[in-house]
C-alpha cells in the first residue's frame, strides 16, 4: 500500500510541479462581419524561430478559448485559425504570464475557395463541417511507432483493451488509407504495421455507406470512419518488417511485411506462422504476437477459439488508378488453422419436476484453411456519375476430429438416467461468390439522387460426417448403437436489387421513394448411411431429409428527410409482399408449405447537433421476420437425445427496438461523455419446447411467445491532462442491462428476469519517452431469477484487475509487463503474468526480445452461461507458460529520406527537440 501512495504522491507532485511553471491563455474569437462567435477555430501557440507548436486549444460554442501554456522566455506567434478565414497572428515577447486577449476577430478569406496552404503553418486540428482533421506530424510518438499508438495520442479518440475504436463518442467501424481499404476496412492490419511517421493527416467523420457517399447524403449510422493520408515523400519507396521466434515447449511464432508505395499504387505482402493462438496477423509493439492470450476481458466476446491453436497466413493488398478516375483495390489471403481442445463442461437443466445435471468432456481437433479475395472497381465515368462494384470469392475446407463422452444425473436423488460416448470425423468444403454494385447519378438540382444497388451472395458446400456413437438408457435398460456416415450438401442463393430516387421539395426537406427486389433459394440434402468398416450402403430412412425453401418478395419504400440547421428528422417505411415457399420430402413423402405474407417495417431518426460537441440522436425500428425453413418443417432424429421437430404454424416475429444516445467531447478541455439507451420488445419470438422423457431424453419442437423485452443502457466518460513530459489519461465506463425472456418445459411456460452491470475504470500515465503506466479494473456481475418457485436464481461475479507497464529506459531497451488478477464466482482465481525485454541495435534496425508468457503458470479458462433454460460451467484447454527469443528486422526507404530515421526527428537527437515537446514516447504536448 505504502508503494501505491508514493507513487500516487510523486504522480500528484510531478502535475504540481509543472503546474507552477505556467500561464494562462484566454480570449474570445469573432467574426469581424457579423461580430458572432466563431466554435471550434483552431488557437496555438508557435515558436517564432521554427513554428513549433507549444500548446493548442479549439473555441467553445461561444468563441471562447481558455488554455495553460508553460513558461517561454523566447519570442512566440499566437496564432487562430478557422476554415474559409484568413489566419490571425500575434507575436509575444514571451510567455511569463497570464494573458487574455479579450476579442479577436477574423475577416473572411478571400481567396476561400483556392486556399493555400502553407507548409508548417497548419494547425494541429482542423474542423470541416462534420470532419475532424489532426494534423499528425504535431502529434509525437517514438520513432518505432505504429498508427494505433499514433490515435491514441489524439484528443477524443479511445482504443481499448479489445482494440475498440471509438472517436468522440462514435465506435469506428471503417479505418482506409488514402481512402481505400489497407486489406480490410475494419483497419486492424493498418493500425498493427502502419509506421506512424509516414501519415500526414488523421480524418475522422461520420460512416458512409457508398450509396450515401456516391449522393452526398448525411450518414444514417452513429457509427465513424478514420482516413489516414500518407505523406507526398512517404509515399514513394518501402517499408517492412520481419520476425522470428522460437522458444519453449516448442512455441513459435515468425511474420513478415513488406510495403511498396508509389503514388497511387500500393502493394503489400504480408505472411505468419504461430502455435501461440494468434489467429491472424495481429501484432503488439511490446509483446509481438502475444496479444492473443493477453490479459484481455473481451478475448471471448470477440470470439476467439477454445483451445490452442497453429495458425498460417499469406496475404496480398493491391491498390492502384489503372487509369485516369478509374481505382482498383484488391486483396487475397491464405489461412489454415489447427486447434486442439479438451473441453469440461457441467451444465444443470431445469424441469418443472426437478432438475438434472449433465456432466460432458470432449477432445476436439479441428483443421480449417480458406482462401479469400475481395476486388474493389469504382469509376467515376462523369462528373455526375459514379461506379462501385465489389466482388468477393471465398472457399474453405475442413477436417474436424472429436471424441466426447457425457452422463446425464437426476439431482433430486443422484440416479444416473443416461449416458453417451461418440467418436466422430467431419470434412467440410465450401464455395461462396458475392458481389455489390452501386451506380449513382446525380443532378444539377441540389440533392436531386437517383441510385440503384445490386447484391448477390452464392454458396454451396458438402459435408461427410462418419459418426461412431452408443447412448444407453437405464431407466428403460436400452441402448442406441450407431456407426454412420452422414452426409450433407446445402446450395444458398440470394439476390437483391434497390432504386432509389431522392428529391428536394425545399432546401430542408427532401423525399425518397424506391422498390426493393429481394429473392432467396436455399436447399439442405441430408442423407445417412448405416454401415461398419468403411462401408456405407444402408440408407437410414428415419435421419434422411430433404428441404428447401424459396422466398420471393418486392418491397415499395418511401421516406422523408428534414433537415433544418442542427437538427434532421428522417422517416422511411416499406412493405414487402413475400411469397414464402417451402418444401420438406420424409420417409417417401414430399409436404409442400406455400404462404404469402405482407411484412411491413418502418424507422424514424432524430439526430440533433447542439453545438459542435454535443450530439443528441433517438432512433425506433419496427419489422416482421419470417421463420426460417427448419422451424417450420424439419424433423431431426439424429441425437438420440434430443429429436426436434418443426412446427407449421409459426407466425411472423414482430420486433420493435429503440435508442437513444447523447455525446459530449471538448476539445477544450480534453474531456468527453458518452450515455446511450436501447431497448427490444418482441411479440410471437419462436422459442425451444421441451418434452423431457423419464430418462431426460428430450423432443423439440418450436412455439410462439409474445412479451420478451431487454433493457440496457450505460456510458463513459474519459479525460485527458498534458503537463510537459506529462500524459494522464483516465475513464470510467459502466453497462447494465436488464431482460426478460420465457422457457416453455414440458409444457410449462415460464418467465425468466436477467440483470447484469459491469462497470469499468481505468488510467494510463505516460512520462514522456520514459515509461508507461497503465492500471485497470473490471467487474461484472449477471443474475437470472425464475418465477416458478421449483428453479432457483443462479448468479455469477468476476473481478479483473490489470496492470500493464512499459519502461523505454535506458535508450535502446523496452521493458514490458502485463500483470492480471481474475476472480470468478465458479471457484476460479488466478494471475496471468506476461513480461518481455527488448534491444534495438544497428540503427534501430534489428530487435532482440526475450518474453515470456504467463510467469506463474496459472492461467485457466472457465465460463458460465446463464440460458433460460439451463446453467452451464464450461472449461478449455489455454496456453500455459512458455518462453521465447525472438528477432526482429525493419528495413524502411522512403524518397528523400534517409532509412532509419523519424520525419519529426530528423536533425534532431533527443537532447535537442524542440522546445515543448518534452519527449517523442508516447505523446507530446497535445492531447
């Protein structure tokens, strides 16, 4: 405890200290015209020697700029600048004390429309209608850094533990570079290698779909997108690096990637192997490809594999202008896994008339390899006409091994009702071809938008399925023997084509009206042969089915926009008349299911900007979804213990949600909340029906319920603190949620309540290029209670406390630590301790590492899922401890530009930056 309060106490100091040595900056910026406040203008403070920029800060709704800047004895610019006026500037003798310059005013550029631009002289944000330019060389990161460490250091973006982006308040969905997508548009391999030194600008707005985009319309998702440009003289020559390690337990993990840029044309190649559950090309500048079994809550919800797992991949991204407005991007890459698990699982079932519990162990092996490419063709073939088409190709095959084994207990008086073994061996092969178009023409009338869109999706696969399998009853003293080969072909089609119109009755309102042509074709084969040895002949009646299911439909949409100042107000609505046919063949008989049904949908959005920083949006959706072809009609018999059957008389789910949602980041003062709202009410939701037998085999069926509902609702709040070679990060968060759900048991219905709130917090401090310090706590707690007297609440608690440490000093060494502690309520508590040393060496050019994973050789993994239904406790297979040497080599050529050298360091040792800038690990004085 005594070293926690040093350290807070030294933290507290250090603020305190640097707090002494400066002053206060304020003032009030106008329009010279109009004499109206000017929100969001750029102010900052500028060396005069070399316009190095000190500190900066952006105008409040009022015009308002109030900053802290430290003592400067030298001659300094302060400088405004808003986009469309002419830059102010003001020279000071020195900054040795507190100053307000009561009102600036700016005149209106002139020249607005050819603005130039001159170089080292842009501010370091930038406001453009609804788009957030950081000027990214006034951000300072270590030489060796990434882009990801590179959007951390910007004010009003957050990236979690999860690698969650979120950009004052917006979860991005969407990063490109140069505005196109580097191998995928989630960002992720951009952020990983990207050198940071090689991007010019960081633009963050709104997400558009590209039939928003294409007609210039304002984004309909809360969600955001990042653009990162890369600088005139990085964007000629290569960069790369590549890596190799070997260590105990024979663990491994090797990867390359090489980059060639040349104007327009780009083309990158990248490769990995690892036996450390690194499943793709995802690497942590500290701890490589470890950041697979980090101490990371979200690992599971994120989906990650049970099990431990060899991963392989190859991968290509090509981006290019063949020819003049006509731009290309491709890529491709290769992926082959094998994971090895053993799962432990103990799950309780309820009943009306006692419980029962199932305990259950399988050892899986599961091989999978994919090949994938995705094309991107856009064309701008006028002015007022533009082309998108995006074809994607993806095939993958499978081999999959397990041997499993359960036994079912009656809990009431321990009696043992049945129990089962089974061995199995499945190959699976898949091809799938996609494809978008977007054409879009506009108008010389203002908003005036006709588009069309085309989407297909094609896919067929074969499944053989040899299954050895004995299930015994006691109750009945009867057992099912079964040696089999099951196999399965499916072919899924679907085509869509949407026009669309959009016209403007006024400046602030305009209307759209469309038709949607959506037809879907899937069909399921199952067949399965008894047989023994290899030999498989004996077709079995009772588990072969054949279904198929056509759905032909025709939408007419129609809506409206209002768009008045800050505030739009958007309506649609549709109604689909589907003809829905189904076709189920069973033990040599064929039942037909043909229905025509009219499913109507409607949605409604207010988005409301209360000023540049605070936005305000509510949305409400309503649609009818049919059941699918299986919940209708199809009769599996295939587990012994459990046989489900379809049921015809399904309705239509009716599904109504809503949300809302308030954002608030100043720039000001670094700081920003976020508090949001959903809610889910569903009539005639399709739920399990169970039947249970006397020895706890069970018959399914499907049944309509009305009445199920969810709540949840939660928010976060973060801020920032620069003081000198000071970065003080810190947040809370918290989520809650609260559902209500029904089981239908031996034909008892029965509601369940389910609340469940996870609060977060957490702190990141950096001191300059020296260390980091990065503490964190998690907590969730999930609670479902029964309203039928005979099931019992079950509950669960899990602590996370995390701290991550990373030390730069002495130069050329990084000392990295990630020390966890979890705590959950199914007997599990352990620590997970991950550490790792590094030298560069040669010019920064090669890295030598030693980490090791899980020091104290405790990791575990132990789940609970609270269902309906059912409880159950499920334990997997994880990586234990394991060390490793690994090498890195970075090569980077750049035209212009020396290899090994950092554009915002060059002619610059670490003694003699500029002044303000304090250190480049990890953020300099903006933030």
């Amino acid at each position: 405890m005594c070293k926690y309060l040093s350290f807070l106490f030294l933290l507290t100091f250090s603020f305190y200290a640097s707090a002494q040595n400066s002053y206060t900056l304020k003032g009030k910026v106008l329009n010279i015209n109009n004499q109206l406040p000017l929100e969001s203008a750029t102010v900052y403070i500028t060396t005069v020697k070399d316009s190095t920029v000190l500190e900066y800060t952006l105008t409040d709704k009022n015009g308002d700029f109030n900053f802290a800047v430290k003592k400067n004895e030298k001659p300094v610019f302060l400088k405004v600048t808003y986009m469309g006026f002419e830059t102010f500037t003001e020279e000071q003798k020195d900054l040795t004390a507190n100053k307000d310059f009561n009102n600036i005013y700016l005149s209106e550029s002139i020249n607005t429309l050819n603005e130039v631009t001159v170089k080292g002289e842009a501010p370091p944000i930038r406001v453009k209608n609804d788009t957030i330019e950081y000027n990214a060389s006034l951000f300072k990161v270590r030489p060796d850094a990434n882009v990801e460490l590179l959007l951390k250091q910007l004010p009003g973006l957050e990236i979690d533990s999860d690698g969650k982006i979120t950009a004052n308040g917006k979860e991005v969905t969407q990063v490109l570079v140069n505005g196109k997508p580097f191998f995928d548009r989630d960002g992720a391999m951009a952020l990983k290698n990207l050198p940071a030194d090689i991007i010019n600008k960081i633009q963050v707005s709104d997400f558009k779909t590209k039939k928003e985009e294409y007609s210039k319309d304002q984004a309909a998702s809360d969600n955001a997108s990042i653009n990162l440009t890369i600088d005139e003289d990085k964007n000629k020559g290569y960069f790369g690096k590549f890596l190799g390690g070997y260590g105990t337990d024979d663990r491994y993990e090797s990867s390359f990637l090489v980059n060639f840029f040349k104007k327009n044309r780009k083309i990158s190649i990248l490769g990995s192997s690892n036996n450390i559950n690194a499943q793709g090309f995802s690497q942590d500048e500290v701890f490589d490809n470890m950041g697979g079994g980090r101490n990371n809550p979200g690992a599971v919800s994120r989906g990650q594999a049970n099990g431990i797992t060899t991963s392989n991949l190859f991968g290509f991204n090509y981006s290019d202008e063949l020819f003049k407005d006509f731009e290309t991007n491709v890529s491709y890459d290769f992926r082959d896994t094998q994971t090895e698990n053993i799962n432990k699982s103990n799950s309780t079932n309820f009943r009306p008339d006692g419980n029962f519990n199932t305990v259950s162990e399988s050892t899986t092996n599961n091989n999978n390899t994919s090949n994938r490419a995705n094309v991107e063709l856009e064309y701008k073939i006028s002015p007022s006409m533009r082309l998108f088409v995006a074809p994607r190709f993806n095939t993958s095959q499978s081999d999959n091994r397990s041997e499993s084994n359960s036994s079912t207990t009656n809990i009431d008086n321990n009696e043992l009702t049945n129990d089962s073994r089974s061995i199995s061996a499945n190959k699976n092969e898949s091809n799938t071809f996609s494809n978008s178009i977007n054409f879009n023409k506009s108008f010389e009338k203002k908003a005036r938008n006709l588009s069309v869109v085309f989407n297909n999706s094609n896919s067929n696969s074969n499944a053989n399925n040899l299954v050895e399998s004995e299930t015994r009853f006691y109750t009945r003293n009867d057992s099912i023997i079964r040696n089999q080969n099951v196999r399965n072909n499916g072919i899924n089609d679907s085509y869509s084509a949407e026009i669309e119109f959009t016209e403007p009755v006024t400046d602030s309102i305009r209307f759209r009206v469309g038709v949607e042509y959506n037809f879907q074709n899937s069909i399921t084969d199952n067949k399965t042969f008894d047989g023994s040895n290899g030999n498989y002949t004996d077709l079995n009646d009772l588990q072969t089915t054949y279904i198929s299911s056509k759905q032909n439909s025709i939408a007419p949409k129609a809506g409206f926009r209002i768009q008045k100042n800050n505030l739009t107000f958007d309506v649609n609505s549709s109604t689909s008349i589907v003809q829905f046919d189904n076709n189920f063949k069973y033990l040599g008989e064929s039942t037909d299911l043909n229905r025509k049904h009219i499913l109507p949908s409607a949605s409604a959005q207010i988005r409301y900007r209360v000023d540049r920083s605070k936005f305000f949006t509510t949305r409400y959706n309503y649609n009818v979804s049919l059941p699918s072809a299986n919940q209708l009609l199809l009769e599996n018999l295939s587990n012994p213990l459990d046989t489900i059957v379809g049921n015809p008389n399904l309705l239509p789910r009716e599904t109504h949600s809503a949300n809302i949602n308030y954002r608030n980041f100043d720039f000001r003062t670094r700081s920003g909340y976020n508090l949001y709202i959903n809610s889910n009410y569903t009539n005639n939701d399709v739920i399990s029906s169970v039947f249970y037998n006397d020895d706890n085999s069970r018959r399914s069926s499907y049944q309509n319920v009305s009445g199920i509902y969810n709540i949840s609702g939660g928010g976060n709040w973060n801020k920032s603190i620069k003081q000198e070679s000071n970065l003080l990060r810190y947040g809370l968060g918290i989520n809650g949620n609260y559902s209500f759900t029904k089981g239908l048991i031996d034909g008892t219905l029965y509601g369940a309540k389910s609340i469940g709130i996870s609060p977060r917090v957490y702190l990141n401090y950096d001191y300059g290029e020296f260390f980091t310090i990065a503490p964190s706590y998690n907590f969730s707690y999930n609670e479902t209670t029964y309203d039928i007297s005979s099931l019992n609440a079950r509950s669960n608690v899990v602590h996370r406390i995390n701290l991550q440490t990373t030390s730069y000093w002495p130069n050329n060494w990084i000392w990295g630590n990630d020390f966890g502690y979890t705590y959950n309520s199914i007997n599990q508590e352990f620590y997970l301790w991950n550490t790792s040393l590094s030298y560069t060496f040669l010019d920064k050019a090669f890295i030598a590492k030693v980490k090791v994973y899980d020091v104290l050789n405790q990791n575990q993994s132990i789940t609970r899922n609270i269902s309906t239904t059912s409880v159950s406790d499920n334990e997997n297979t994880v990586l234990r401890r394991y060390a490793m040497f690994s090498l890195t080599y970075k090569i980077q050529n750049f035209a212009g530009k020396a290899p090994g050298r950092n554009r915002n360091m060059e002619g610059m040792d670490r003694g003699q930056r500029p002044e303000g800038f304090g250190g480049g690990r990890p953020g300099g004085p903006m933030d």
